[in-house]
C-alpha cells in the first residue's frame, strides 16, 4: 500500500539534479511449488534489503502500469531475462505462472530497510506468460471479478 504522504526528505532527494540515493523497484513472483516459493527480486546491481527479506539482483524491468478513464483494471508486464534458462522450468512446470501473485514494489533508499514501507505498492495476477531465447514476458493484471463465486460454497 502506498503511504499517504510521502516523507519530505524523499520528495526533496527526488527533485534535486544529482543525488547519491535512489528509488529502488523490488518485484516478488509467487510460485505454486510444495512448500510455496516466493521469489524476490530487484534490478539493482546489488542485493537489497526491505522488509525482512532480501532481494536478489536480477535482469528485469516492467512496462509503464496502465489506467484509464472507462474503469479498466490495471495492466502491465514485467520482463525477466532468460539467458541463464533459470526461469522457463518454473513456466513449463507451472503453466506459465497463469493466476500466480506478482507484487511491484517501489521504495527509497533513505526509508528503513528492516520496514515493509514503501512509496507504492501493486499486487497483480499473472494472466499469460511468453518465452523467448532472450526474455521471459509475464503479462498482468488484477484477478478478475467474474471469476469469484459468492458465497465460495453454494447449496444446490
């Protein structure tokens, strides 16, 4: 969850020319194995620390996260390196992450790492994935509505 005011030390780093601390982009991918792994991630060249987890540096990035006027539901992608060929034997074991949780965290590095504070906070669901020799592509969104049943267990 974003903080409803961000602290005016990081709004003040932010605006300055040059500055020596830096916003820090923290990616979490959920995977259905027996127990459950979550893996966390940061595009960093070092590993981070946020929230009593570690964060390992990895090659990856996401697309702009997209909103509109009509009441869409957010959409973005995020897009991981797959040269090392470590990611697509979780996609082909787990059909492609399909419904797995992805959370993207912004966060600074002038807030206390051993807190779960961020500046924002998205939780998505994996809708589709694609492979590539170069890249692994997971496509997201918000879980959808229509496919929640209310109550969970009917009587017929």
């Amino acid at each position: 969850m974003p903080l409803s005011d961000i602290p005016l030390n990081i709004l003040q780093e932010k605006n300055q020319l040059a500055t020596a601390e830096r916003f820090i982009w923290l990616y979490e991918i959920a995977v259905p194995t027996d127990p459950p792994t979550m893996y966390r991630l940061t595009r960093q060249p070092e590993a981070v620390n946020h929230g009593g987890f570690t964060y390992s540096p990895f090659p990856i990035s996401h697309d702009i996260v997209t909103r509109d006027a009509t009441g869409d539901l957010p959409t973005t992608s995020v897009t991981a390196s797959n040269m090392s060929r470590e990611i697509i034997g979780e996609l082909e074991a787990y059909e492609g992450l399909v419904g797995q949780t992805v959370r993207i965290i912004l966060t600074h590095s002038l807030l206390d790492p051993s807190s779960s504070q961020s500046v924002i906070e998205e939780r998505f669901e994996v809708l589709s994935s694609t492979a590539t020799a170069d890249s692994v592509t997971l496509s997201l969104g918000s879980s959808n509505l229509f496919d929640s049943f209310i109550p969970k267990a009917r009587m017929a």
